[in-house]
C-alpha cells in the first residue's frame, strides 16, 4: 500500500506576484447626503489579475446636526486588471458585496439651538447587496510603498454612493 499525499503550491508567489494593504480617506456622496469615507484593503495581484478585499465606512457630516446621522459599512470582493508601469499603476476593478448602515426616515421634531437646531428622524437599519466599483491610480516612487487616488461607487437597491479617497499603501508594489 502507497500513501501518498498532494501538495498545493502557495496562493501567492512572493517573488513575482505583488501584493499590499492600503488604508483610504475621502469622501463620499448620495442622493440625499454626503460625509467622509474611511476604507482599508487587501490586495493582491497575480497572473494578470488584481484580487482585492475591501472594507469601507461612510460617516455623514452635516451641520445643523440630523439624529439619527446616516451612515454603512460595504464589505466587497472585488476583481480587475493592472495597467503596470514602473513608478505608477492604474487598476479597475469590480465584484459583489454587502452594504448595511442606518437612513433617516419619517422627520420627528427639531430643537431649536443657540446658533444651530437639530432635526430628528425615525432610523431606519438596512442590509442589501452591493456592486462596487473602482478605478484607482496608484504612484510608487519606492517598491514597497504607494500613494493614490481612487474612484470608486457602491451600486446598490437602497443607498448608491460614490465618491473619491486618497489612499497610502504599503507592500509589494513593483
């Protein structure tokens, strides 16, 4: 009797592949609200293929203040290409994910403030699936350090948005 076993090579090959983790801050835009965006990722990109995980919060800012603020969290898998140069890198990608937050609902009542009121709204929880969408361009003046600038939109049945960060990443770029 032969036991034998199989051996699969690793996921990522760390002297060709590139891989690095990116941490965002921009801002964002709805139909009805605009804020800041914080996001992070993990990114990979192998045989010609970007892989990327990405998690984005999207905070409201508005003065006078609105209870409750809107907000999400979007968790994605995305896909995409690379176009590669040297000292800069331009990337679409896409893919399928999940994006839940609160919205404001039907208005309550307002205080009146000294310089500013504040209005409150019934709140309103949500989950629904989401098609993120991204372009970024990625300057590398070092091998295992970036900085960008992405585009991105978050498609979606109850609250699509959009918007642009400035991003820093760290990792295997070149």
């Amino acid at each position: 009797m032969i036991i034998t076993t199989t051996g699969f090579g690793q996921i990522l090959n760390l002297k060709k592949d590139q891989y690095w983790a990116s941490a965002s801050f921009g801002n964002f835009i709805t139909q009805n609200t605009d804020g800041f965006t914080y996001g992070i990722s993990a990114n990979a990109y192998r045989d010609s293929v970007l892989y990327r995980l990405r998690m984005l919060k999207n905070e409201e800012f508005s003065i006078p203040s609105k209870s409750p603020s809107e907000d999400s969290y979007s968790f994605a898998v995305l896909v995409g290409k690379i176009a590669n140069a040297k000292y800069a890198q331009l990337q679409f990608s896409c893919g399928l994910g999940v994006i839940s937050g609160t919205k404001r609902g039907k208005f309550l009542y307002s205080n009146p403030g000294f310089v500013f009121g504040d209005e409150h709204y019934e709140s309103k929880k949500y989950i629904t699936p989401t098609i993120p969408l991204e372009c970024e361009i990625i300057l590398k003046p070092i091998k295992y350090f970036g900085l960008g600038l992405t585009f991105y939109g978050d498609v979606n049945f109850i609250s699509t948005n959009y918007g642009m960060m400035l991003n820093v990443s760290l990792g295997k770029l070149r």
